[in-house]
C-alpha cells in the first residue's frame, strides 16, 4: 500500500512528505516495537530515516555534506 508519511524536518522546522510503501501490519509491527529495518525490509535507508527522525536526504547534506564531497 502506498503511504504518504508527513514529518517536520527537525533541521529546517519545514513540512516534508516522502511516499513510502507498506503495509498496515508493516507499519503496526514498527510502532510496537519491531526495528524499522526488519519491520519495513522493503524502504530504502532515506525512508526509513525519513520516518523515524523527519529528516530528509537534503536535511542530512546540509548537516554532515554529501558523500560525493569526500
């Protein structure tokens, strides 16, 4: 199932959406408890920051500079 997750970027304080796909059980196991990494095995590591912190890959740049800068 298709699910448009809203977060507030504790970097900019801006309203970030990001589409993410799982299911309602997916999302139930991560809320009680399950590690996001097992619970959504599915979601790339942008989207399962994206839930757990609000940050979004540009949030990360603008903190730690891109991987590309290295």
């Amino acid at each position: 199932m298709k699910i448009i997750a809203q977060r507030t970027s504790p970097v900019t304080g801006k309203v970030n959406h990001m589409v993410i796909f799982a299911t309602n059980e997916q999302l139930i196991d991560w809320h009680e408890g399950t590690l996001i990494q097992d619970a959504l095995p599915d979601a790339t590591v942008d989207q399962r920051e994206f839930l757990i912190s609000g940050c979004t890959p540009t949030c990360w740049n603008s903190m730690f500079g891109s991987e590309d800068a290295a």
